[in-house]
C-alpha cells in the first residue's frame, strides 16, 4: 500500500468534502420536491458521511465547533428517522397482508395498513414543515470551513487510524456491556456502533482502499442486519399494538392474535440476534478483521501514541 503525502491526502480530501456536500444539498433538494424515499437514505447516508469526516478533522482536539456541527448533522438524519421508519414498516405490513391466510388476519391487517401509511405521512408533513434550506446551507457552510482549516492543519493520515481504533474501541465496550447484560437497549447499542466502525472503515478505504477491508466491511453489514432485522419487527410490534386500541385488543379475538404472532416473531428474532452476537468473537471473520485492522491502524499511525494504540489492538482484542 502505497502512503499519500499530507499534501496529496488534503487534496483528495478536501474534493472527497465537495462530493460529499454536493451530494447532501442535492439529496435534501429531492427530498423537499419529490418526496423520494430513496432520497430520504442518501440524504441520511451521506449526513453519516460527513460526521465521520468531521469526527477525524478533530479527534485529537475536539472543539464546540466540530462538536455542534456533528449535532447539526445527526439533527437532521434524527428528523427523517420517522418517515424512514415508516417506509419500512409499510413495506413490512404489505408484506404481512400477502402472507394473511386466516380470515380474521384479512380482516385485521387493512386497518394496520391504513393506520401505518397515515403515521408515514403524519411523519412527511412534520419534516417538510420544519425543513428550512437556509438552516441547511448554513450547516453546509460551516462544515466546508471547519474541514478547510482542519485538513489542512491536522496530520489527517494519523487521524484516520485514530478514527478507526476508536470506533473498534467503542464497539468492543458496547459488545463487553451486552455479553454481560444481554437487553435490548444494549443490543441495539452494538448495532449502532458496528455501523459506526463500518462507516470509519469506509472513510478510510476511500483513500487506501483495500480489498479484504471492503469483505471485512460486508461482514459487519451482516453483524448491523442481523439485529436490524430483529429491531423492525420490535418497531412492527410496537406498531400494531398502537394502531389497535386497548378496547379492540380486549374485546377482539383477532386483534389480540395479530398482536400475538408479531410479538412471538419479535422475541425468536430477538434471541437468534442474541446468540449470533455472543458467537462473534469466536468467529473466523471476527479475529481476521481483528488483525487486519490492527495493521492498517499501524500502517497509517505516525507518532509514538498512534503506535501505542495499534500496538494493543496487535497484542489481543480489547475487553
């Protein structure tokens, strides 16, 4: 592998910024006038993106700036997780009515249905009210500046190994903490920080790129879809019991069993999503990402701390 200089790393990274902010406005630009779903995950994606990058700038000296920008970003992906929560769950429900058999699950499932596409559009309505172009562009703004100054200031080829073994750090703590209290907030907790790694890992590859980091990067897709698939059938669960009233559930046979069946698939999710992390650390692909990672940190650490830091991750995974 082939090291860029500082002066050819800025260059790439300062163009990798513009794509990236490019991307943001065009996206938030479909979102506002088409109302596209697929918009709606670019525009997410592409706000990860940039706090990532933004995360790296000042990993060695964090600032209230760097840190109100990384807000500004998750403020924005946070205020489009309900209409991207309900674009799953009517894809979820359709799904449910083409699998409904039983007379009384026919009769139940359509209510479900017009209920979820309803929240999806309550969700729509909220987002476009509240979605102010002139509060983007000021984001946009200040994130094209911060990252001017900071590329060009910061040893970026040593941060982005930093980037890397703090996101390897912090999954390993939220692993550590689910293995010893495996409930559901500290499964999810897992979940978000394996996509955090895999979005550092992304960052990374956009500049070194690496072939057994772009597999390793697919396995940890599969860690994050493992449990997210568990967390849209809580989310499908929690759905179904609120679009019945408590009344309904009551007096209604039907309705309880709907509820039921969804409940049943949540908790066998659920567990299978529990087993499969307990068993990651025994994995093949887990030890191989261990040590591929712990070189690419090295590879790219240029002081004594940055080796340091490689140098334990070499020595055996973190607990």
């Amino acid at each position: 592998m082939a090291l860029r200089t500082q002066k050819e790393l800025s260059k790439d990274l300062r163009h990798y910024v513009t794509k990236r902010l490019k991307k943001l406005n065009k996206t938030f630009q479909i979102v506002i006038e088409d109302k596209d779903s697929e918009a709606v995950h670019d525009f997410r994606k592409t706000t990860r993106d940039l706090q990532c990058l933004v995360e790296a700038c000042g990993i060695r000296r964090p600032t209230r700036k760097a840190k109100k920008i990384r807000l500004g970003l998750q403020s924005w992906r946070h205020a489009l997780s309900a209409w991207r929560d309900g674009d799953v769950m009517i894809e979820l429900v359709n799904q449910a009515q083409q699998k409904a058999h039983r007379t009384y699950e026919r009769q139940v499932w359509p209510a479900i249905a017009e209920w979820t596409m309803n929240e999806r559009e309550r969700a729509l309505r909220k987002f476009l009210k509240n979605a102010d172009s002139r509060k983007m562009k000021k984001l946009r703004t200040k994130i094209e500046t911060l990252a001017k100054s900071q590329i060009k200031a910061e040893p970026m080829i040593d941060n982005l190994g930093r980037l890397l073994q703090q996101a390897w750090q912090k999954l390993h703590l939220a692993m550590d903490k689910f293995e010893r209290v495996a409930e559901v907030a500290n499964l999810h907790a897992v979940r978000i920080k394996t996509k955090t790694l895999r979005y550092a890992l992304d960052l990374r590859q956009e500049f070194y790129p690496d072939k057994q980091l772009d597999d390793l990067s697919v396995w940890l897709k599969g860690i994050q879809d493992q449990i997210g698939g568990w967390h849209d059938e809580l989310t499908l669960s929690e759905l179904v019991r609120t679009s019945l009233s408590p009344s309904d559930i009551i007096s209604d046979p039907k309705a309880a069993k709907i509820i039921e069946g969804i409940k049943e698939q949540e908790i066998a999710m659920a567990e299978s999503a529990r087993n499969y992390l307990l068993s990651v650390r025994e994995m093949q692909e887990y030890k191989r990402l261990w040590r591929i990672l712990s070189a690419a940190i090295y590879a790219t650490s240029k002081d004594s701390a940055g080796e340091a830091l490689a140098h334990q991750n070499v020595t055996g995974p973190i607990h």
